[in-house]
C-alpha cells in the first residue's frame, strides 16, 4: 500500500527538473511548455507557495512518484499543479499530497480552495469530485486559448 511506502516533503532545488518533466508529460501535454525547471524553482523560492513532493519506494529507490503546488492567499488557495507519476497511481498519492496542502490551508484559515482542469480530464474531475471538489464555471479557451477547462471548488470552513 502506497501510504505506508509514501514520504511528503517539500521541494528543494533539486526537484526542480523532475517537477518540470512531470507537469510537462502528464498535465501539460499538447500545450506549450509553461512550468520549464526555472518556473517551478520560482514556485519554490516563493514564500506564499508551497511546492510538495510525494517520494515513493518504486523497484527498490526512492523516486518522485508525485507532485502538488499550492498558492495561498488570506482567504483563498489555489492549487497550481498537481500530478503523479502513471506507474504509481491509483494508490492513493494524489489524495495523501491534496490531503496535506489542504490541512495547510486550513491551519491558515483559508476558507476555499480552486483549481482549474482541462475539460476533457475525466479522470483528473472524477479525483477531485471524490476529494470535495464541486465543478463550477466552464472557461473556454483557458489553456493557451486552445482548451477548455472547469474551474472547480472546496470550501474549507
Ligand atoms: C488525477 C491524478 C493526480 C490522480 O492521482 P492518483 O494518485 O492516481 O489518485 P488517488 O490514487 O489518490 O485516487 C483517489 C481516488 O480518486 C479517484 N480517482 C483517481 N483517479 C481516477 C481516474 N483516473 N478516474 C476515476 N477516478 C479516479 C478514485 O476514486 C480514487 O480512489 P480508488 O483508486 O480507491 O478508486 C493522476 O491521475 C494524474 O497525475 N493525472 C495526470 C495529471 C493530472 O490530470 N493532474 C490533475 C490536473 S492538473
């Protein structure tokens, strides 16, 4: 069982290029490159963002099996990326790395979480509906006027 095997840390400079390599594989495929390692180094260097690894026992080493970023405003957090890796899915690591960025937010008194997903993520949209998450408005055109997403919703408090 992947909690047992599943250790959450936050990014260090390190991670930088496997985060970039993972968002650009598995949330960003068919859109242009955005989060290239420069751009996650930012995320990490920014106070306000937590940048959250999930680092997973897989044959043998300790790999980076998962990712999260999470924005945090005084009433609202939203969650930038998240993914993980397809050897290790349906194991629970995408609930474990949204489970910990929500406590945070919730220790910080933030009363609402969104994020957006493409349109056409059903996987991704079922996640999130399992995790609490409702679907609110359909924004077309979002990513890089090419496609479509959901925005959708928890309220914490
Ligand atoms: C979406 C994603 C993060 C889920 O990661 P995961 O570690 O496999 O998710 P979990 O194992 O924590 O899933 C928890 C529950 O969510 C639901 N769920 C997860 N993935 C699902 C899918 N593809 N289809 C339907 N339900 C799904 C299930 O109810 C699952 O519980 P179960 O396995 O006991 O049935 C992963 O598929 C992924 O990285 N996808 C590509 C990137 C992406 O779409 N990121 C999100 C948008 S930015």
């Amino acid at each position: 069982m992947a909690g047992a095997a599943t250790q959450l840390e936050l990014a260090s400079v390190e991670d930088a290029v496997p985060i970039a390599r993972l968002s650009r594989d598995e949330i960003e495929h068919g859109l242009e490159w955005r989060w290239q390692p420069p751009a996650i180094l930012r995320l990490i260097a920014r106070p306000e963002t937590a940048v959250l690894c999930a680092r997973c026992r897989f044959g043998g080493a300790s790999v980076l099996g998962g990712f999260g970023v999470m924005e945090f405003g005084l009433e609202r957090a939203h969650l930038v990326l998240l993914a993980v890796a397809p050897r290790l899915r349906r194991r629970g690591v995408a609930r474990q790395i949204l489970g910990w960025l929500e406590k945070s937010a919730d220790t910080a008194g933030v009363g609402e979480i969104s994020l957006e997903v493409r349109a056409g993520n059903h996987g991704a949209r079922e996640f999130y509906a399992t995790q609490g998450y409702r679907h609110g408005d359909y924004l077309h055109g979002f990513y890089q006027g090419r496609e479509a997403a959901y925005r959708m919703t928890k309220k914490l408090l």
